[in-house]
C-alpha cells in the first residue's frame, strides 16, 4: 500500500518527498509476496515509470494489463510509458482506453483527473 501511495499519490502533488528507491523497494517486496499479483504488478509498474525505468515499467504494466485487472491508473501509466518508448499509436489507444474507464467509474476523482492531465501532457494532447 505504501508504495502506490508514494508512486502516485507522493510523486504528483509533492514531488520534492518521494523516494523513488524507497518506492520501488516495496513495490518489489509487495510483488515479490504476490498477495495480489496484478495489482502489485501495476504499482511495480507504475513505480518503475516514476524512476525513469522505462521498460521495466511497460513489462510489468503489459503484464497487468492482460490479466484484465488494470485499473485506470495503470491504464494512464501504460499510455504514458508506451509514449516514452516510442510507440506513439499504442499509448494513444491505451490512453483512450483509460479515458473509457474513468468515465465508466469515477470522472470526477481528482486523482485520476491529476494522473490524466500528467498523461494528457506527455502524449501532448493538451
């Protein structure tokens, strides 16, 4: 719990108190434990992407992603990660794909609206 809180939460609205080492450390023990492998499959992802891993970040969020378990920020960090590994087209349909699910459920929470203007900024769609 505590890595997604820092992954997410942390890095967006104070990036200047993350610890990205200290976040990745317990995204790989929370992973490692496999409690709920995909969910913490999704935070490893989404912690990798904070530190500028980039490929490590898109194994573990595919992987998320096909078990069906993705959740929408999963879905943005994938958009987002595919753009910084050139695949312009698959980030735009995860993107999409995101926008799609957040409607469906909560389009008014302000963390997944901060999570899409952070994604909206890196494919340059805004």
């Amino acid at each position: 719990m505590e890595a997604i809180v820092l992954a997410l939460h942390v890095s967006s609205v104070c990036p200047d108190l993350y610890d990205g080492a200290r976040a990745l450390d317990l995204a790989r023990r929370a992973n490692e434990r496999g409690l709920s492998p995909d969910r913490y499959r999704e935070t490893l992802g989404i912690t990798h992407y904070r530190n500028g891993q980039y490929e490590q970040a898109g194994d573990a969020l595919l992987t998320s992603a096909e078990s069906d378990q993705v959740s929408v920020y999963g879905s943005f960090f994938l958009a987002m990660t595919q753009w910084k590994l050139g695949e312009q087209p698959e980030a735009r349909s995860s993107y999409d794909t995101a926008v799609e699910q957040m409607e469906r459920t909560w389009p008014l929470s302000p963390g997944f609206n901060r999570i899409k203007a952070e994604a909206s900024q890196v494919l340059g769609l805004n």
